[in-house]
C-alpha cells in the first residue's frame, strides 16, 4: 500500500475545511452588519459581496474559493502516485508535505495580511512542489 503520500491529501481537505467555517464565521456577521439577510437571497455569483461586505472578511472566501482550484491537480497527482506505486518514496511524499504547507502559508496570508507578493511566493513555491509530483509521477508511467 502506497498510503504515506494521501496524509497530506487528508490534510489539505482538513484545511480546506476549517478555511470554511473561518469564512463562514466571519462572512455571517458581516452580512448583518451590512443589512444582508440570507432570508429570500436568491444565488448569484462569486465576489457578489465584494465591495458590499468590508475587504478583509472577502479575504477568506476568496481564499476558499482558491483551495477549490489548483488542489484539485495536487489531489489527482498525489492519488496518481499512490496508484503508481510512488506513494511512500520519501521524495514524493516530502513534497506532497511542501505543498500542503505552503498552500497552508498562501492561506494565512491571503485571509489575513493579504500581501500579494508574499501570496505569489507561496504560490510559486507550491506550484514548484506540484511540478515535481508532476514529473515524478510521469517518469512511473514512462519507465514503468
């Protein structure tokens, strides 16, 4: 069983999770404080509350919205690479840990300080991680 490589993967849904509740616990309040009730809203699209509720409470669903995006390929490579046989090379599940923490690290400056250069650092250095899951994953396949 190659199952080191999917703790990370529990992981970042974990994460993704809690980011979650976090926007959920901030979004609620401040939709009260700017009138908004959920009693007859109708759907509409994401960031219809941009510039409606204060910027920093827009930081985490923004975010949110974020960890639904590049993960997915970060989800179906670790799971690749269990599926592989590459599951529990330490390599491979070292940056399958990097990913997560520098997803973690985007995460936290994004719905906090929101710094778009420390964001696209972090950013860069989990898009780095994923490439390396990547190439590893397609060597399994080419070289058997």
């Amino acid at each position: 069983m190659n199952a080191a490589i999917i703790a990370p993967v529990v992981a970042l849904v974990a994460w993704t999770l809690l980011m979650q509740i976090w926007l959920y616990a901030v979004r609620f309040p401040a939709m009260r404080r700017a009138g908004l009730s959920m009693k007859g809203r109708v759907g509409s699209k994401t960031g219809s509350l941009d510039g409606v509720v204060e910027d920093h409470v827009q930081w985490k669903a923004h975010n949110y919205n974020h960890l639904l995006e590049q993960p997915t390929l970060f989800y179906a490579i670790a799971l690749s690479l269990a599926l592989l046989g590459g599951g529990n090379i330490w390599i491979n599940v070292w940056l399958a840990w990097a990913y997560v923490a520098f997803r973690i690290l985007h995460s936290l400056i994004q719905a906090t300080v929101n710094v778009v250069k420390w964001r696209f650092l972090a950013f860069i250095a989990a898009s780095l991680c994923l490439l390396g899951l990547t190439v590893h994953a397609a060597a399994r396949i080419l070289h058997g």
